[in-house]
C-alpha cells in the first residue's frame, strides 16, 4: 500500500481502541451487551448496524459522554474510562453537526482551541491547516447558513480536526447529504483520514457506505456485536443470517439435509432438492444461505436444476435480478447485463441451479 502523504502538525497516527466487556443499560433498556472490540492504530473502522441497535450510545461511550455499567475503553493502552470528555483526546463528529449558527465558519473551528486557551497565533494557525485540509479555506468568513449541507459537514470535521484528537468518531456524517454528494463526500473523508493516518470510527446504517471507505466493519443488532472483519470477509463468511441479510442480499431457505457423500442433497418443502457439498453438515436450526448472483437460470427441463416460475423482474444496471418463486418461496437470481441479452419475462418457466461451493449454512 501507498505510503500516505503525511501531514506534520496534524498527524497523530498510533492510537488503538479497545472496548472491554461493556455493559450499558437506559434504564431498563439493556442497549450495550457485552461489547468487546479493538480498533487498530490508523484504521478506518465502521460500527455498522440498522437503527436502534446501539451505534451512537458505543461512540458516545468512547467520546465519554455516555458511562458503561460494566466494562472499559482504552486509548493506546490507557484506561480512558474515568476521564471526562475533554480530557480524552477523543473528536466526535455528531450526526447533527451542531455548529454555532452566529458564528462565522473561522470562529466555528477557532472555538474549541479557544476554550482549551491556546495562543492566539498557534488557534490561527490550527485553524487555516484544517479549513485548508477540508477544502473550505476560500468560505472562512461565512455562517453555516450560508453553506450547503456537504460544506457544514467539513465544517464540523475541520473543527475536530483542529483540536488534534488520537482519534476521530463520525457519527452518521453523510446522512443529510444527498445521494451523489455522498458518495463524493465518503471518497474525501477516506482520503483525508488517510493522509491524517488518524484512527477513525464511522457509524453507518448503510451497508455501501462501510464497505466502499472502512478497513474493517463490526456489524452490530440488538446491541450485540454480531461480527468483526473486512467488508470482504463478511460478504463471503458470514457468522450468522443476520450479517448475510446485512450485508448483500441473501436468500434464505429452510430444509434438511439427507444423503451421505457426493449424494448428499438439501430438501425444502415443495420438493426443492439442492445438491450440497459432502462435507455439508447442518447444525440444528441452521438455515442454507446463497447469493443471488450464485444461482443461475435454466431451461425448465434441465436436469439437476430445480424447477420454478420467473414472478418478478428488476433492471439493476449491471445485472437483471430475477424474483423465482419455487417450492412456494421466491428467491432473487442475479443474471449479469449485456445490451443484447436475452430476457425472461414474469410469467415464463425455468430451473434454477445454486453452485454447491456458494453455499453457506447459518444460524441465526
Ligand atoms: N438517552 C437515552 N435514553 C433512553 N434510551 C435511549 C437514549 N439514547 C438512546 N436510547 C435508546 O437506545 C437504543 C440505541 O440507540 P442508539 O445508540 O441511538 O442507536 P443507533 O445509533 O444504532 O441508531 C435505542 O433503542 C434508543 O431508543
Ligand atoms: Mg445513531
């Protein structure tokens, strides 16, 4: 990998998180459990999960604006559980931005090296680096009225910045963007923590957003970290159906295994027959799992395919996805596109076949 440009006054490479055995309860809401985690020195780390499942309330945690029942949370080694806020070396970003709206964007940024009483010349200083870092040098003298959702956001990034934190917490900071601004914006943040080489959590609902720009993602539900790896291997070793749902599409079916060796065969109700790997062995409550761009169309009398009828059909750009429903479930086949390609309709009969390999076998 690219050695990345390094940048001398702002760059505080080196810290690692670790999360240990955390705890947190609202009330009689249990919303941490068990959280244990460790983030690697300089790497983009995502906290990926739907709504609700504890994403903020764990990066509050670090930031130290929320306390665990049980647990700790160290930077570079040191137990940074008992120290306020303030005292942690630790920016958050939030997913609101809240930027003083009386403020001009210089002052904006200037705050916090204001409050932690620096010299003037040193707060000028800080303060031109990170607008200048941000793309946003040219707008000093504006309010965030005055700026476009995307600007705000750098704003509210030049402002951590500047306070020279060992680590950096995002928290949502694409989702007031609009979807093409997004994607541009999700590129320069990448690009900017990796000239920073500042360690950076990011929390996301959104599957493509942690996969296009994160290191490594921990895939949270219910306020469990359900598993910790590279977009990659999540994709393709999921620990359990949550994370195949999550991450990608996955169809899911029910049934038995029966047969020994090469014989051996998943049964569904409806009479699905899937042939499966001989080493294929299904833990009680185990579901068979496969992408849809892991099954392909046939014709309906194909032997060893199994049959079905085509209920729905979506243009996806690259690829054609089919809704086939057998055995009284539908499933999604994915057929890549070229112009020219022949197209099933809805309504027309055909077989589908899963490559024994794709398949995977989870619990839930
Ligand atoms: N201050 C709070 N008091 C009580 N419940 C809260 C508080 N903050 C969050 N919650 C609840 O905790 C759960 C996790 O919330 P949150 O961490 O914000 O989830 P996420 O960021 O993943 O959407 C939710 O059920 C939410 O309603
Ligand atoms: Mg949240």
């Amino acid at each position: 990998m690219n050695q990345p440009v390094r940048m001398p006054g702002l760059a505080t490479r080196g810290a690692g998180i670790r999360v240990e055995n955390v705890n947190l309860s609202y009330g009689p809401l249990h919303v941490l459990k068990d959280i244990n985690l460790e983030v690697h020195p300089g790497e983009f780390f995502a906290f990926l999960g739907p709504s609700g499942c504890g994403k903020t309330t764990l990066l509050r945690l670090i930031a130290g604006f929320n306390q665990a029942d049980t647990g700790r949370v160290l930077v570079s080694g040191e137990d940074i559980s008992a120290l306020p806020p303030w005292k942690r070396d630790v920016g958050m970003v939030f997913q609101s931005y809240a930027l003083w709206p009386h403020m001009t964007v210089r002052r904006n940024v200037a705050f916090g090296l204001e409050e932690r009483r620096l010299p003037r010349s040193e707060i000028a200083q800080r303060v031109s680096e990170s607008l200048a870092l941000v793309g946003l040098d040219q707008l000093s003298d504006r309010r965030p009225s005055q700026l476009s959702g995307g600007q705000q956001q750098r704003v509210a990034l030049a402002r951590t910045i500047a306070v020279r934190p060992k680590v950096l917490l995002l928290d949502e900071p694409l989702s007031n963007l609009d979807a093409k601004l997004r994607v541009q914006v999700r590129r320069e943040l990448r690009e900017l923590q990796q000239r920073l080489g500042i360690t950076t959590i990011f929390v996301t609902h959104d599957q493509e957003e942690a996969n296009t720009i994160c290191d490594r993602i921990a895939v949270m539900n219910d306020g469990i970290v359900q598993q910790v790896g590279t977009p990659i291997e999540l994709y393709q070793r999921p620990a359990n159906l949550f994370v195949a749902g999550f991450l990608g599409t996955a169809n899911i079916l029910e049934g038995e295994i029966s047969g020994f060796g090469c014989d051996k065969v998943f049964q569904a109700p409806g009479g699905v027959k899937i042939p499966v790997d001989s080493g294929a062995d299904a833990a009680p409550g185990s579901k068979l799992a496969f992408r849809p761009q892991d099954a392909s169309l046939h014709a309906k009398d194909e032997s060893g395919a199994i049959p079905g009828a085509i209920v729905n059909r979506e243009f996806l750009g690259s690829s054609i996805r089919y809704g086939v429903k057998i055995g009284g479930k539908e499933i999604l086949v994915d057929i890549p596109f070229h112009s020219g390609s022949t197209l099933h309709e809805v309504g027309d009969a055909v077989a589908v076949k899963i490559a024994p390999s794709s398949v995977l076998w989870l619990a839930s």
